[in-house]
C-alpha cells in the first residue's frame, strides 16, 4: 500500500484551478520527488497533500484514510510538513523550537521526558545545529534557520516528511548531508520522504520516484530515468539539454546547453 496517494485531485484559486486530476501514491520508505518549472502547480499540490487546502475534487489518504478524517494531532504524529516559506517564529531557541516538534505526542501543557528529549538531541545532532541550540532562532541566517526547521520535522518521529524546497537556503555541502540523511533514513525503513525540488540534477541523484508537474498536470512520472530525459525537460522547461549518465552514481544528469 502507499503510505501517501492523491487520486484525482482537482485545486485552484477563485474560480481559476491550478491542478487538474493528479492522481499518484508514494510509496513506503522511498523518496519521491516532485519536480517542474515556475507555475507548474508543484506549491499548491503541496498545500494539498499537507492538509493546508483541502482539494476542489479528488481525494488525499494517508494509508488509506482520508487525511480530512484524521484528528489534527494525530496527523502531526504521523507526518511532518515542511513548507517553503514559513514566518520567523517568536523569541524561542533553537533548542526551544525544535523540541516544539514533540508538542503531538507529549502534549502542550505536559513536560516532556526522557524520550522526548533523547530524541530532540538526535535531531538537532543530525542537521547539525546543537552547536548554536541556545542561539535564538531570529538571530539566524537562513541556512541555519532552514536546518533548524527540518530538525523540528524529525523530532516529530514521523513516518511521512513532506518538504517544499528544504534546500533553497542551503549552500552545497549543506544540501547534499541533508538529502543524504533523507536517503539514509529512508533506506532504514525510518521514514517515507515526499521532496519538491528545482535542482534536477539532485532531484535525479535522491529520488526513488518523481513526477514532473507542468500546467497543473503530470507530465511524466518513474525513476528518474524514465523522467529526465531530454524529450520531458526541452517539453516541459522549453530549453535543450543533453542527459548523461552520471559515472558515480549511475543516475541521469543533466547537461543545460548554452543558447546564446
């Protein structure tokens, strides 16, 4: 069973919808991507797979229950979601904000315990911001403050993380020990990962699966090999490239050929 499924999903704004009958399931312990251009309708399936805008039409489950029948906080036990944009938060720590990922299971008005705290430290030493955990998280760069957000996902012990574009503020080296520990994660069984991402080539190196949104649509859906190729991207992306195979890693990558 996937553990996430959109089946027929319909969304817009006004009386304008910006998807059209996305329908796909992701499934347990992978990393899935979602790739496409600027106004793809990639943001707003996000909204919609995140409980944030329930769908005109069509239907979003969450190992087969309809993410709309499942308590709130029962959900946040379950899935983590990241979003792109998110407003800087009052004057908490770092420390402070990421064990705010334990509120689903230990509840606001309880202290947190033994278990809660073991895992908080896990998170924080993962994306590797323990360093600066009595810093303020107003005081951050955004680098530090995206990191500081994926470790409150992983505090949340979820089983589905849902980011939109979790390395736009993250330099290189940054970027790839985050999509690594996502990999490494879900290989272990820990965790299903669902990824918006604009950089193709990494979406190529990390993804199990992904789908390329264009129009409001699925343009294409597979393994990254069946998706990156260079018919898609030239239809899709409006430009020429060249797709190699990447001699490290055996997966596609992508050349972008100069038009001037």
């Amino acid at each position: 069973m996937d553990v996430l499924r959109a089946e027929g999903i319909t969304l817009g704004y006004g009386k304008t919808p910006v998807l059209r009958d996305v329908t796909f399931g992701v499934p347990g312990g992978s990393v899935f991507g979602i790739i496409g251009p600027n106004g793809a309708g990639k943001t707003t399936l996000f909204k919609a797979l995140s409980r944030l805008v329930k769908p005109w039409k069509g239907t979003v489950s969450y190992r087969g229950a309809d993410v709309w029948g499942i308590p709130r906080r029962q959900f946040a036990r379950k899935v983590a979601v990241i979003p792109q944009f998110r407003s800087v938060p009052p004057p908490f720590t770092v420390s402070e904000f990421v064990s705010m990922g334990r509120y689903p299971h230990a509840g606001r008005l309880s202290r947190q315990g033994r278990e809660d705290e073991r895992v908080v430290a896990e998170a924080m030493e993962l994306l590797d911001v323990a360093g600066f955990g009595h810093k303020l998280v107003s005081s951050l760069s955004g680098g530090e403050m995206q990191r500081v957000f994926l470790a409150q996902g992983l505090a949340q012990s979820p089983e589905l993380i849902l980011m939109d574009e979790p390395t736009a503020h993250l330099d290189i080296g940054q970027k790839i020990r985050a999509l690594d520990l996502m990999k490494s994660l879900s290989r272990g069984g820990r965790l299903t990962t669902l990824v918006i991402l604009h950089d193709l080539n990494l979406a190529g190196m990390y993804c199990d699966r992904l789908i390329m949104m264009h129009r409001g649509v699925i343009h294409a859906e597979g393994t990254p090999e069946e998706v990156l190729t260079g018919k898609h991207i030239a239809e899709v992306y409006g430009m020429p490239v060249r797709v190699g195979l990447d001699a490290a890693t055996s997966k596609p990558h992508i050349f972008f050929l100069p038009q001037g």
